[in-house]
C-alpha cells in the first residue's frame, strides 16, 4: 500500500462513497495537475488579454450624414433631413430617430432596439436613403454603424511654423504610424482641410463675356485623366488612357479657359488667382501656445494598447524625433496605455494588499498552514479567471478590473467555509485525510447552493440594455466566473491540500508558527468568551423575543430607507470617473467671429493657469512652479466619450471652442481632477457674452442628472417655451452648466427675386446658382492628392465678397444682358437657426444641466421640475411635449429591465435554496436576511461621506452572496441538531454559536480584502470606492445582525408551526439537506 492508500482506512474515512470531493482528495497528482493548468494557462491568457480603459460598445445605432456645401440649416431640414426621416422611419427595430441640420451639414441618427441585427438595419437604411432624390448640389450620403472607437494615442505636431508645414509633417508621421505592424489605423486631426481656390474678379469676367460656371467648366474638361480604352494585337492587349489630371497651383493656371477668335489661348493663370491654400473654414489647435496639428492612432477590436504605444513611443524616440527640423515638436498629449498601466497596477497592489491581509486575518483563526493554502485558492482562481476571459472575448478595462476588486470580497466565501470546516474537524481530533473529506463534505452542499444562488443574483446583471449595460457587463461576467472556479477549486483541490497537513502540535514547527499559534490560542479564548457570553444572551434573547429583534432590524431598514429616500445619502446614478484631461467646452453666441471665441479661450486659459497656481499654494506654498500642457481649439469642442451623443462630425464653426488642461503626474501633489475643475470654475467666474461654458473632470458620460427634451409643432412657440424652462431651471440650487442647444442664430441676408427679375426670364434656379457660385464658389471637380481629397473652387476675388454692399452690387446674368442683384431681387436681414434639431420627426430643444451632489441630486432636481414648471406648462399648453434622457431616461430603463431579471432571479434562487432544503419557508428566511446588506452598505456610504451609484448596486449584490451563504450554513448547522433531537430553541442557539467563528472570518476578512480600495486616494480608483464600501461595510454590519436576525426568524417559523405537530413533522417541514447529504 501507498501511503496516501493507507490514510483510506483512517476514521471517518472507511466506507464513505468515494464521490468526487473524496477521489480529488485522495489523488495529490489530479489537484495538482489541475492546479498547474489553471495557473499556466491563465498566464498565458492574461499576457494575451488586449487592455483598453473602455470596453467596446455596440450602441446600435446608424447614422446617415449628408454634406450640403453652402446650403443653410433650413435647406438642409427641408430637402435632406426630413426626406431621409419620412423613407428611414419604418425600417424594422427603429426605436426613435434623432436629427441635426446645421450650416453644410445634415445628420440622421437611428437608434435601434437592442438586440437588432444592426447589419440587416443597416442594409435596409441605406437601400432607403439611395431611393431619395437628394439636391444635386449636396454630396452622397454616407450611411455608417455608430461605434464607441476612441483614439488610444493622440500626437500633437507643433511649432512656429506655417500650417502647411506642420500639417505635411503631421501626414509624414502619420504614414509612418500607419506603417507599424501594431497599428491598424492613424489620421490627421485638428487642422483645416486644402482647398484650390481659383478667385477671378468679376471685371476679367465681364471683358471676355464669361460666368464663374464657365470657368468652372473648362477647369473641370482641362483637368481629365479618362480610359480610352484598349488596343488589341497579336500578342497582348493594350490599355489606352488619356492623362491631364491636374494637382498643383501651377498645373491649374496653366489650363486654357478661352480661345480668342485670332487663336490665341487665355490661360486660367492670366485671369484668376489661384491659390493652393486652406479651406475659409474657423479650425485652429494650439498647444502651450504654439500651431498645432493632431496625429490621432486608434485600436481596433483584438488590438492591444500597451502593445500600440510601445510601438508608438519607439517609433517616435527612433524614427521621428532624431529627424524633426529646429523649431517644430510632438508631444503625447494623449496616451491610454498610461491610464491602463495605472489602473491595473493600482488593482495589482490592492489585490496583493487585501490578500495579505486576508491571509493575516485567516492565522489569527486557524492553523498557519491552513491559512496559506486558503489564500492560495483564491491565486489559483484569479489565473483562472483570465483563461476564461479570454475564452469569452473580455478584455482588461476598468470594469473588469472592478469585477476583480468586487470577487476578492466574496469569492474568499468558499474557501474559508471549507478551511473553517476542516478545522473544526481538526479540532475534534479528526486527522489528514479524514479531517479533510469530513470537513469539506459537512459544508459542500451549502457552499455549492450560495455559489449557485450568488451566480443567479449576478447574472440578472447580464440582460440590461444600453451602453449602461454593456459597460458594466463585464462585472457579472467575471464575478461569475471567478465565483464557479472557487467553488471548484475549493471543493475538489483544496480538500487535497488541506490533508497533508500535520497534526496540531505534531511537530516542525518553527518560532514564526508558535508565535503565530500562541496569538491564535488568545483569539481562541477571546472567542469563546465571546460566545459564550454576549453572544450567547443576544441569541436567547433573539429565540425568546423574536417579535422585539425583527421589528428593531425593520425599523433599521426603514430608517436606511428614508436617508436614501430623502437625500441624506445623495444618490447618483453614475458617480464621475475622472480622466488626466481636464477640458472646458466654450460656446458663443452663433456668428461671433473665431477671433473673439478665441480672445474668450485665452481668459479661460488664464484662469486655469490661476487655477493651479492658487492649488499649489494652498498644498505646498513652497513647491516649485507645475509643468502644464494645455490645448486650446476653436472651430470645435473637446470630444468626451459620451456613448448616448453618437460621434457626428459637424463642420467647424467659429464660435465654438475647447481648453483641455493635461494633468497627468498631479497626484504626487494631491491634485485631483475634480479638485482642479472646482477650483478652475472658480477662477473662471462670469464671462459676459458666453453663451455657455462647461468644465468638466469625468473621463466618460452616459449623459447629464439634467436632460430634457421640449418639443412643439410652433417653432416660435418652442423658444418662448424652452428659454421658460432654462430660466426656471436656472434658479435652482446646485444646478451649474445650465445648457440649451436652441440658439438665435446668426444674421442672414435673405434674397428674393423681384417680379422684375422673373420679366427678364431669370429663374429662382438659375438666380440662386449664379449667387451661390459668386459667394460660396462652384465646385469645378475634387483632387485626391495623398490622402485628402481636395475641392477645387471657382469664386469671385475675397474683396468683392465680404460684405452686404458687395451682393447687392453683384452682377447677376440675364438673357437679356446683366443687371445688378439689387434690380432683380430683394436683400433683408433675419436671424435663422444654426443648428436645427429634431426628435422623432419633430422640432425639439434640448435642455441639460449638471447637478453639485453636495447640494442637491439629479433626482431632487428633477421631480422639482417634472412637479413645477414642467406640469404648468403641460396644463397651459396640451401642443407642449417633453421627454427625459441623459442619466434619468438610462436610469429608468436599467430599473425597469433590472426589476424584471431580479424578480426571475429571486424565484431562481429561492428555487435553489428549496430543494435541498425540502421547505417553503426556510428560502423565504435566508431571502429575508438579505436586506441586512443594504442597511450596512448606507451606513458605509454615509461614514465615508460617498453618494450611492449603480456601482454601489453591484456591491450589494456581492454582499448578498455573503449573507446567504452565512444564513445558508446557520440555518443547515440548526438544522443537524434539531435532526439529533435537540430542542428548537437550544439547536438554534447552539447551532448559530458554532457557526459564529466561521461567519465572523468571512466578514473579516471579506473587509480587509477590500479594504485597501475603500480608503484608496488615487484618482484612478475612485469609481471603484462605492462598490468597495458597499461589500466591506455591508458585510461587516449584515453580521452583526445576521447572528441575531436569522435565528429570530427560526424562532418564529418554529412557533408558528402547528401545535400538535412532532418533531419528526416539523424536521419533514423544514429539514435541510439530510437526504442530499447523505447520498454525497
């Protein structure tokens, strides 16, 4: 015999089924080997796991963008938007249709119901949009899947230089980005697009008798390249093909526009002034002050980012930097493997941390040895984990991440219950292999259910909808997975190493043991006098008076009821998460020249320089001055990853602008992002003539506390309305960045022909082409020269151009000869709408604002709107329409969809723990027990100061798991002794007395594991806080009313039962696990 052969015959042992906790026990080389392949291969997977900040989003949704050169907002409501919305809006799955119509620019957003087939959607949008008969002025719409793609690295190329220069460097490092084996997509940003403009004075015209679409003409038959063909002989075919594609100033104004009748040629050049140029378009980017131009590096789906920008920085330290002339720079404004690097390291160092601690507070209760092996197990399905994740497609992101800190509180469960138990066995005088089948078979049934009724509680997670949902996916997914490999691993490998354990004072150990075991021994004793004391007189307490314990825990609940309720413990639905960029979007009034938007960003700039100064003094008067990089646009605001407001491209417009203030390395001098956003508001103070300015900290939105959407058929009666509501809205404590997407818009010279001009046979067609080509220039052809396609212009001189004078001055053409513009048509001014949007086929205005949570709530702010002006307006006016979104219309529709998969999920678990147990009533207990998490958890919440969130949802539900799985063991404990014959009252006391050490671990060291993150001060685990508190406080207080509740429970299931019933019946009644149990 084997030795491990001979253990068999232990006590205990003989005779048992062998069953797999028995076989895994017995045979050291199936443990190990599946040991070692959990660790080797979730190595292997972690190092190919791809990182990214973000998980990828399928927003399901499709946009149509449509680009109208000249064409005003109304035009492009009238023959763009609205034409796509009548043919898009029965296409199958369509959920709403949202629509923006600005100068050029017109875009189409359907938003599908989840779990469409976006590509048959599609399919059929674009099959519908190419049926419509669009102007033929506009370009062909482009119909695309709005995706969540975000730049990983952003280079910013500047210097004191030309834009030319810069923006030729920045394609030069972009070709070379692009060319990277790593990288799989680089462009261009933040620079202004080129343009051939051909300017021909309207004299020149005038004297040789043409139009500016005369021009435009010859232009576009100078400049051809066109197959001819092809030739075929004996021997091969020929291909034929005419060549006279022009791409540069001196190409162009060598091309002949007109032949004199005496043969000679007027070429372009003697006549127009071509300038090979920019587009007349307000976009500039400035970095610290200098020209600027971006070099944007995206990662698709399976691309790594550490991988991207290692490739990256090499590529720029070898290849770039060395060969930069004097005076122009790139600088890594942007780098996401930064923000992955210190969001895993930081888990990296509080998973080790709350893992020490845990293994410190499992010596303080059982046998060193003991200890290190249950601390093991938890490694051991960490690796594991990441074998699976990569299985499934999970990637490394701040939610995952968040999963990992959230198991580490409740996967430790398991083991510990299992270790625990073994111990007991050990106690008792059981040995090795004995100790270890007894122990673990004693508790593996109720470990196997709390696992299974935790994983139900977690995948009720899985179904919500929306990019809510889809971000936070990753959380139950992976708690799920790390919970079934502990289980596994507790169940069939750590009862094989718990059984080579020695004997207890059997030797080889050395002083660190026996220092160990004497403090052990004084827990011990503090224990018992625990137990047996205050413990002992609260249970009998609880057994003989269960009305006075129950109705004290309820009154608990409804007290944490109320403080959520009433806004004691703020709730957010989605607590920020900070970013190294701290950004102000500016806005104008609509037509403020570029020039002043950008005079207003250099006083915003000024103020954040303020805003750092006054920081640094207050935290270190004496620190050396802070290195800032800062970004200043016009033309366009900062890009927030903001899921719900799709990822349209509008044309630049001058009077919108950003300020971005990088703050990577802060944290060394306690600056936090959002410290640095408060403080910068501050010094911002009132800018006069501002239409709107918002700071903000957050590295990513799903919309605004504030959100509403107003419509009315009356677009007159629709601004009277909104302007109400914003001023309203405006008065109410704690709401800042009050913004309206309605706008006056700028001055328009409106032009209408004159009856005078219809007798001389000119056309509203002809009439508006000719203005058109003068003023905003006919598109002759478009050049793809490199990478950009470049629009050649035909138009008159930029002095005959540039004011009111100057059109009613222009010469408009007649069958009858040319007359001025002021003959034949009629010139006023009126103001018309920069941008128009539309909600569902609808005028709409949107209305957000953001909300100080030490003030107020979003939902405060919200019923005091829906109660208030919102029900006057909707009585004063039944044409008056509103509809919610940002956080609120995200928030009601996870409740709604989390109301549905819990409800399944509650009857799911409650179906779990009837079974085994053979009872109606005992499930509905240990379901009665779970609110005692969420009494904790508020309780954390409110000590540490936080506001509840969505995240601090998922840590409730971790919390769950643990107090089911106590409950679980407490009540299968009582139920063994009242099984043996021991009274109701005396089996209940006895049993929640010994299971106390075990409970009591759990929930210290469930509170340590976390506890590195609950008190973390980084920036980078912030988010990460909420969830933290809500499982290390709520598991710490549940406790504490566990050992109290649960038993006053049993007491009155016991006397509620019927009078004449034995104590065989009742045990039929309630029995838990017996049966189960015995056929193990």
């Amino acid at each position: 015999m084997t030795p491990r052969q001979e253990k068999v015959d232990e006590p205990g042992v003989t005779g048992h089924p062998a069953g797999p906790i028995a076989f895994m026990a017995r045979n050291s080389v199936a443990a190990n080997v599946l040991v070692l392949f959990l660790v080797l291969a979730g190595l292997a997977a972690a190092l190919n796991l791809v990182q990214e900040v973000l998980p990828d989003l399928s927003l399901d949704q499709v946009q149509v963008l449509v680009v109208y050169p000249g064409a005003t907002p109304g035009e492009i409501e009238e023959s763009v938007v609205m034409q796509i919305e009548e043919r898009v809006r029965g296409v199958e799955g369509l959920d709403q249709l949202e629509a923006t119509a600005s100068e050029g620019f017109g875009s189409v957003v359907a938003h599908f119901r989840a779990g469409t087939d976006l590509d048959r959607a599609m399919n059929e949008v674009k099959a519908e949009v190419d049926r419509i008969a669009l102007p033929a002025e506009a370009e062909r719409p482009e119909v695309r899947e709005v995706t969540s793609q975000q730049n990983v690295i952003r280079l910013l190329v500047h210097g004191n230089v030309p834009e030319r220069t810069l923006k030729e460097w920045a394609y030069d490092i972009e070709e070379g980005i692009s060319a990277l084996p790593e990288v799989s997509l680089a462009e261009v940003s933040g620079t202004r697009p080129y343009e051939l403009s051909i300017e021909v004075p309207g004299s020149r015209l005038r004297a040789l008798g043409l139009t500016l679409e005369d021009v435009a003409f010859a232009v576009r038959q100078g400049s051809l390249e066109l197959s001819a063909g092809r030739l075929s002989t004996g021997d091969e075919e020929i291909l034929v093909r005419t060549l006279g594609r022009n791409y540069d100033q001196g190409d162009f104004e060598d091309i002949i526009v007109l032949t004199r009748t005496d043969g000679t040629a007027v070429r372009l050049g003697e006549i127009a002034s071509v300038r090979d140029g920019f587009a007349d378009t307000d976009l500039s980017l400035r970095f610290n002050g200098r020209p600027a131009v971006g070099v944007d590096v995206y990662r698709s789906s399976n691309e790594k980012v550490l991988e991207i920008a290692e490739a990256v920085r090499e590529h720029l330290d070898s290849e770039i930097l060395p060969t930069l002339p004097a005076g122009i720079g790139v600088e890594i404004w942007k780098d996401d493997s930064v923000d992955v690097s210190g969001r895993l390291g930081l888990m990296i160092e509080n998973a080790l941390l709350g893992l020490a601690l845990v293994l410190a507070a499992l010596t303080l209760f059982l046998e060193v040895r003991l200890a290190v092996w249950v601390a093991i197990g938890l490694a051991v399905s960490f690796l594991g984990t990441f074998l699976f994740m990569e299985w499934l497609g999970l990637s490394v992101n701040m939610f995952s991440l968040m999963a990992l800190v959230l198991a580490l509180g409740i996967v430790v469960d398991d083991a510990i219950v299992v270790g625990e138990s073994v111990f007991s066995q050990r106690e008792r005088g059981a040995r090795g292999l004995a100790a270890a089948i007894r122990g673990t078979r004693r508790v593996s049934t109720p470990v196997i259910f709390s696992v299974l009724t935790t994983v139900t509680a977690f995948a009720a997670l899985l179904p919500v909808p929306g990019p809510q949902g889809q971000l936070g996916r990753p959380i139950p997914m992976v708690v799920i997975i790390v919970l079934l490999i502990s289980l596994v691993e507790s169940l069939l490998v750590l009862p094989n190493h718990l059984s080579h354990l020695p004997a207890p004072g059997g030797g080889g150990e050395g002083r660190l043991s026996g220092w160990l075991a004497r403090i052990r021994a004084r827990v011990d004793v503090l224990l018992k006098r625990v137990v047996n004391g205050p413990l002992d007189r609260g249970l009998r307490l609880a057994v003989r008076q269960p009305g006075v314990v129950l109705a004290s825990a309820a009154g608990l609940l409804v007290v944490t009821l109320a403080a959520v309720r009433s806004g004691v413990v703020p709730n957010q639905f989605l607590t920020p998460i900070e970013g190294e960029v701290v950004f102000a979007n500016l806005e104008m009034p609509v037509g403020t020249p570029a020039e002043r938007t950008s005079a207003v960003a250099r006083q915003i700039e000024e103020a954040g320089h303020r805003a750092v100064e006054r920081l640094l003094r207050e935290r270190d008067p004496d620190a050396d001055p802070l290195e800032v990089a800062v970004a200043v646009t016009v033309g366009r605001q900062a890009a927030l990853f903001d899921p719900l407001g799709g990822n349209a491209t509008e044309a630049a417009r001058g009077h919108l602008g950003a300020v971005q203030f990088k703050l990577e390395g802060w944290e060394r001098h306690d600056i936090a992002s959002s410290t640095f956003e408060r403080v910068w508001r501050d010094e911002v103070g009132a800018l006069p003539g501002v239409r709107s300015l918002t700071i903000s900290s957050s590295l990513i939105t799903l919309g605004l506390p504030v959100h509403f959407n107003l419509s009315h058929p009356d677009p007159e009666r629709l601004a009277a309305l909104a302007d109400e509501f914003v001023a309203e809205l405006s008065l109410i404590d704690g709401v800042f960045d009050v913004r309206s997407n309605l706008d006056q818009g700028a001055r328009e010279l409106q032009l209408e022909l004159k009856p005078a001009g219809r007798t001389l046979n000119l056309t509203v067609g002809h009439f508006a082409s000719q203005v058109r080509s003068a003023f905003f220039g006919a598109e002759a052809l478009r050049v793809q020269r490199g990478r950009e396609d470049v629009g050649v212009f035909v138009r008159l001189p930029e002095e005959e151009r540039n004011s009111a004078d100057d059109v009613e001055r222009y010469l408009v053409r007649t069958p009858q000869g040319e007359v001025p513009l002021g003959q034949v048509a009629s010139a006023g001014f009126a103001r018309s709408a920069a941008t128009i949007h539309r909600m569902d086929r609808r005028r709409a205005v949107t209305v957000t604002a953001d909300v100080d949570a030490a003030i107020a709530t979003g939902q405060q702010v919200n019923r005091a709107l829906d109660e208030g002006i919102l029900a006057r307006l909707s009585a004063e006016d039944g044409l008056f329409e509103h509809t919610y979104g940002g956080q609120r219309e995200q928030q009601e529709q996870a409740n709604a969809d989390l109301s549905r998969s819990l409800f399944l999920a509650l009857l799911v678990m409650y179906a779990l723990m009837a079974i085994p147990f053979g009872s109606y009533v005992q499930p509905l207990i240990i379901l009665a027990a779970v609110p005692l998490g969420a009494i904790g958890a508020v309780a954390g919440h409110m000590l540490l100061g936080l506001s509840l969130s969505i995240w601090s949802m998922y840590g409730l539900i971790g919390v769950s798991g643990v107090v089911v799985n106590d409950s679980l063991m407490m009540i299968k404990f009582v139920n063994d002794l009242r099984a043996s014959g021991m009274p109701v009252r005396e089996a209940i006391v006895t049993g929640a007395k010994n299971r106390f050490r075990a409970i009591l671990l759990t929930s210290v060291t469930t509170f340590v594991g976390v506890a590195p993150l609950v008190f973390e001060t980084s920036t980078h685990a912030q988010h990460l806080v909420p969830l933290a508190a809500s499982v290390g406080f709520g598991v710490l207080i549940a406790t504490a009313l566990l050992m109290l509740v649960v038993p006053a429970l049993l007491a009155a299931q016991a006397a509620l039962l019927p009078r004449g019933a034995t104590q065989s019946e009742a045990l039929r009644r309630t029995n838990v696990y017996s049966t189960f149990h015995d056929g193990k």
